[in-house]
C-alpha cells in the first residue's frame, strides 16, 4: 500500500497540464471540444498522457485536425 502511494507522489500533478481544442471530428461527422492531458517532461518538451477522444486508435488520427492543434504545441 505504501509502494502504491509512493509512485503516486512521485509524479506532481504541476507535471500534467490540460490542454482544449476545438474543431471538427471526422469520425464523429461533429464538431467537438477535446480535453488532453499533456505530461512535461523534464526537458521541456510535452507529451499526450490521454484524451477524451479516441485519439490514436482513431482512422482519422493522421490527418485529424482537431488534435493537430494539440500536436502542433508539443
């Protein structure tokens, strides 16, 4: 138990920052608003822990819009 709440405390939570787009889903034929939950990483960069969209098992992942506008801040 203590292990459990050890890992959890490794990882701040000022490490994950919320990111929304909004736009047009293609696979939903709808616009919609995305959350995202991006990850900093010690060098700067950022990364995509999750989102609220089917994002990377998505058809439409390579040419999404909608998530390009997350993809292009990292």
């Amino acid at each position: 138990m203590e292990e459990k709440k050890q890992a959890e405390n490794e990882m701040d939570d000022d490490d994950i920052i919320e990111e929304f787009a909004s736009g047009f889903c293609k696979a939903q034929n709808q616009t919609r608003m995305v959350m995202c939950e991006l990850k900093v990483l010690s060098d700067g960069k950022k990364e995509i822990v999750s989102s609220d969209c089917a994002w990377g098992r998505c058809e439409h992942t390579k040419t999404c819009l909608l998530m390009g506008q997350i993809m292009n801040e990292l």
